[in-house]
C-alpha cells in the first residue's frame, strides 16, 4: 500500500480572457491531472473570465509514485456542452521542479513575504510573466500565470503550495530519497 507523504495544493484562481467557443461566451472548466491523480473545478456559465478561487489537492506518495516529484501537472480548459463533446480551451503544463529547488535548510528564519526564487518565463515553460515563490507562514507559495497553449487566447492564475504529512521533512528531502 502506498503512503501518503504530503499534498501539493493548487488553487485555481481565474481565467483571463479565454477563448470563445459558444455563440458569444464560453461555459469553461480546469482539468487538473497529475500521474493517474485527475481533479477538476466547478463549470463557470457563460463567463470568459470566470473566478473558480477553488483549491485542488494533490498527493505525493512516499512508496509507489517515485517519480511523483518529477511529474509535471496538466492543465486543461474546456467549455462544457450539452449535446456534443465539451470544447477544448487551451492547455498549460506546470513544471514542479522549480518549486521543489526553493526548498532548503533555514527558510524558517526568512521573513514572511519573502521571495525565495522568481522564475523567469521562457519557451520551455508556461509563464506569461515572472513567477515568484515566496515564504509565507511556513510553507513556500508559488504565485504563477500561465498563457495557455493551443488556443488564440487565454491565461491562468494559480498557486501551488506544499504541505508536508510528516512533518519537517520537506521536498527536499523527498527528492534526496528518490535520488
């Protein structure tokens, strides 16, 4: 049996400018999947800049998944439709490596609010601009918004945070183990 080892939480906030897929709006959700874990928000009706501020919660295994902390997480937005398959609205990937980095020894003497790391968007990842981690009460936050792909239009804002089930132990060490 697989063991927990902690949650990473994503919180969907908005979407920003997404594309039309009905007559003049769009009924979007958020597919989020990581390995087989598959979690998705609420429907926002007729809305193309809906405000979902849903948090999903994903688990990191400790025996099974090894690879957990090296699997990207998928985003996909559709429209949903009624009488036919719901619409494709564009896809983002986060990469969750970046994040895992910001975890070291000493961060509870940082300050709350402090920026760990700012990640810089490229063609490599999903970033429409800067993404920075920040300390804050004891867990670092990744604050990112993402321009979607395949698709003329549409972003993303979302968070990422990790909670340990073990207490201390951090990512960090989660990766030192799977090394």
């Amino acid at each position: 049996m697989d063991q927990i080892y902690g949650v990473l939480k994503l919180r969907i906030q908005r979407g920003i400018n997404l594309a039309i897929r009905d007559l003049r709006s769009s009924d979007p959700y958020v597919v989020v999947s990581m390995g087989t874990q598959k979690l998705k928000t609420k429907i926002m009706h007729k809305d193309l800049n809906p405000e979902w501020n849903e948090e999903l919660t994903l688990m990191l295994l400790l025996i099974g998944m090894v690879d957990d902390i090296k699997t990207p997480i998928h985003l996909k937005v559709f429209d949903k439709d009624m009488f036919s398959a719901d619409d494709e609205m564009g896809e983002a990937v986060i990469d969750i490596k970046p994040y895992v980095k910001c975890w070291n020894k000493g961060l509870e003497k940082l300050p709350d609010g402090c920026v760990v790391k700012r990640i810089q968007p490229n063609e490599n990842n999903y970033l429409a601009e800067e993404s920075p981690c920040i300390w804050h009460n004891g867990t670092i936050i990744q604050r990112m918004l993402l321009k979607l792909r395949n698709v003329e239009c549409g972003e993303l804002l979302c968070e990422l945070e990790w909670l340990s089930v073990l207490g201390s132990m951090g990512l960090l060490e989660l990766q030192q183990l799977h090394a």
